[in-house]
C-alpha cells in the first residue's frame, strides 16, 4: 500500500518480482550457511519505533 497526496494505492508484486525476490534470499540464505552467519528472515514484516 502507498499513500501519497490523498490517494492510497493498493497493488500486489508481480511475478517476477516474487522471482527474483526468493532467487536473491537462497542466495543469502546460502552464503550465511557457508559462512556460519547467524540469519533470521522476517518476510514483510513492519518495524515501527516506539514513541519516546
């Protein structure tokens, strides 16, 4: 979802975009194995701080 000067569009990523999204992540996924890097995947998660 995107807000921008009063007008919210809702779309979904394209195929190819999910592609290339989960080609790149193996990739990683792969090199932190090799490398014993710890990885943790949080997909599209949110992160949000919190209000001081």
């Amino acid at each position: 979802m995107f807000y921008l000067e009063g007008t919210l569009e809702i779309m979904s990523p394209s195929p190819e975009h999910e592609v290339d999204k989960t080609t790149i992540a193996r990739l990683i996924e792969i090199y932190a194995l090799e490398r014993d890097i710890d990885l943790t995947g949080y997909g599209s998660t949110t992160f949000r701080q919190t209000a001081q």
